[in-house]
C-alpha cells in the first residue's frame, strides 16, 4: 500500500467507525434503549467514538508499516456503543442492534461501488474539467470506501466475542441451550480468549490460508468483477 493511499484512509476510517458506532446506537434506541443516546453516542461526530487503541495506536502503527515499506491491511476499531439489552422491546432486537454496524459498512460499501461503477461507465472522470491528480485521488477515495467497509464489515461478522457477530451467533446458537451446555463453555472460553484470538488472525495466520483474508479477498474480487461488467 502507497503512503498517499494510507494517508486517505485515515478520514475514511474515521467515517467508516463512526457511521458503525452511529448504527448501533440508532438501532438500540429504535429498540426501546437510550444507553447510547444518553451518553452523547447517536452521533457522526468521530471524536465521541475514538477508542485510544482500535482507533489512535492501531491506525497508526499500520501507517508506520506502510512508511517502511510494509503491505496488510490499514485496520481499526471504535470505542463499542454502550447498550442495555434488557431495555429492547423484543430480545430479537439483539441480533438486529449487533448487526446494524456491519450493515452499515456494507451499504456505504454499495454506495461507492455503484458510484465507482457510474464513474467507470462514464467515464466522467477522464473529462477535461478534472486534472489527472484530482481524478486519480477520486477514484482512490472510493475505492478506499470500498474496500475498508467490506474489511470492517466482514470482519465484525466473525462470530468471536467481543465483535458484533458474536451476538448474533450467541442469540442462534448459544442462548437456547441450558448453561451447562458445551456451547456455553465454548462461547466463555471465546470470551477470555477473544482479542488474542483475533490479533492472531489477522497478523499472525499467513494470508495464503488465512480463512479471513481468503473471504476478503474474494468478496473483493466479485466487487471489481461487477464493476467491471
């Protein structure tokens, strides 16, 4: 990844947090709770999510990768959105308040694809009324969207606490089973071991079988397949 691609991804990360934290505070207040809301988190503003590690010391750390000449992904994460779940109208809303941050990813990912797909089409980026920087910083910033919205999509999708897919994989797979049940071992002994889990997976599982970069890579693909259509 080129230094000026890594410099642009910083605002887009910050949106891209922001917009996910955002959703998950609009679903749970939609859902009968106002945990969120009350302490200032139905917001776009990104200062009120910055979490000093997933969003500061991570980013940061993948910009100095990219200075030294470093490949992998840009990645980080917002600070997560308080909720009560015994607050929500139905308990169904916890897999629809888990699974608003992720959707919102994918959308914004949508968008910039069927505007990517406009400007490919068109062509209207190759006009005279753009220089060759302006174009190329355009066509840069989408597919900056693009990409690090299917990344943070997918990746909190992965049923492995604390990410967002591991409600929704609690609420199908573990909450109809009794307590002593292997599942509820299982999912606490995710809970303990979670984020070492997850960092081993992502820096330390080379990518040629790493089964979350092959998903990537693959939604990535059909992506450029479609606009290339």
């Amino acid at each position: 990844m080129e230094n000026p691609q890594v410099i642009l991804m910083i605002p887009v990360l910050l949106f891209s947090l922001s917009l996910h934290e955002f959703s998950h505070a609009l679903a749970a207040r939609w859902a009968g709770d106002d945990t969120a809301t009350r302490m200032g988190r139905l917001t776009l503003n990104p200062i009120s999510h910055i979490d000093p590690v997933g969003t500061v010391l991570v980013p940061m750390i993948c910009l100095f990768q990219s200075m030294m000449g470093g490949g992998g992904f840009f990645f980080g994460w917002a600070k997560p959105v308080p909720v009560n779940p015994n607050r929500y109208r139905k308990s169904s809303w916890e897999v629809l308040v888990s699974g608003a941050g992720p959707a919102s990813n994918f959308l914004l990912a949508i968008l910039f694809t069927i505007l990517f797909k406009i400007v490919y089409v068109t062509g209207v980026l190759s006009a005279d009324m753009f220089s060759v920087n302006v174009s190329e910083a355009i066509v840069m910033l989408m597919l900056q969207f693009i990409g690090l919205n299917v990344l943070l999509g997918l990746f909190n999708l992965l049923p492995i606490p604390p990410l967002d897919g591991s409600h929704i994989f609690y609420y199908y797979f573990v909450r109809p089973h009794s307590r002593d049940h292997v599942m509820f071992r299982i999912f606490h002994s995710l809970e303990r071991f979670g984020f070492l889990l997850l960092m081993l997976l992502l820096f330390a599982v080379p990518s040629e079988v790493n089964p979350f970069y092959m998903l990537f890579n693959g939604a990535m693909r059909f992506i450029f397949w479609f606009i290339s259509l």
